[in-house]
C-alpha cells in the first residue's frame, strides 16, 4: 500500500530575493531525537539557514526546528548545526562553487519525501544587488495586477 503524500513544506521565500540560484541539490538531513516530529507538525524555520563546510563534510546553520512539544527526556537544541547527505560528486561541485567570489550555498525548501525521510532544498547561490532587487519586486507586481485582471 503506498504512503500518503505528506504536505509539510517549509520554504524559505526571502532566499529567492536576496539570491540567484545558480545550481540545486536534494539532501537528506542527518536528525537527532524528535525532530522528525517536529519537522511533520511544520515547526520549523529556514529564515537565515545557510550551508557551509567543514572537512568536505556539509552543514546546514540557522536552521531553527522548534521542541517537540510531547517529548520528554530526548530534547534536541533548536538551532544545532545538522549535517547534510550528498553524494560526493555534488559536495565536490558545491565545494568549487563557494570558493568562487560572492557565492554561497542557501536553504531554500524543506519537505518530506514519499519514503518518510527529511529532505532539504539547497541552492549554491550568488547575492542580487539592489537593482536586481527592484526588478524582481516589478516582476512580482506585475504579475498580481495580471492576476487580478484576469
């Protein structure tokens, strides 16, 4: 019998206006305790989350997973670093990315997988300036008023 589609979605909407999305990723989520739990009730914040390296291993920062609400002696630390699942093809591709001047890895989605897994959005990204900014907010109004017309 096959699972249901699960409908938690977190997405991280300022991402897309402060960044270009140049490349991305699907990782899996190395998770301690209930945060599973939490992730499936929808608390949790991917405002400020970004990825970085450390020993050509990836992990993801800022990335707040509220406390199970139910849970009891095996509490986890809303805002530890997680580490993320890729292969080594694709770290060794983001790696070379970053190193690249003005160029930064960002959380972008977090959703639940048909097998029940965590599973992270990341963009290897590069910072609009303030014109792209104003360009996109066009764009955007534009599109409503379309909307609104239509």
């Amino acid at each position: 019998m096959p699972k249901a589609k699960s409908k938690i979605e977190i997405k991280n909407k300022r991402s897309s206006f402060e960044y270009e999305f140049i490349e991305s990723f699907t990782a899996g989520i190395v998770l301690t305790g209930t945060e599973i739990k939490s992730i499936r009730a929808g608390k949790a914040s991917l405002a400020d989350a970004y990825c970085y390296f450390v020993n050509r291993e990836l992990y993801v920062k800022n990335m707040h997973i509220s406390d199970y609400w139910w849970g009891s002696f095996n509490v986890h630390d809303p805002r530890r670093d997680r580490k993320l699942l890729l292969n080594k093809k694709e770290l060794n591709r983001l790696f070379r990315g970053t190193r690249e001047k003005g160029m930064t890895i960002v959380a972008t989605r977090l959703f639940i997988a048909e097998n029940g897994f965590a599973k992270l959005n990341i963009s290897l990204a590069k910072g609009k300036r303030e014109y792209d900014k104003r360009h996109s907010i066009k764009e955007k109004d534009l599109r409503r008023e379309m909307d609104r017309n239509a």
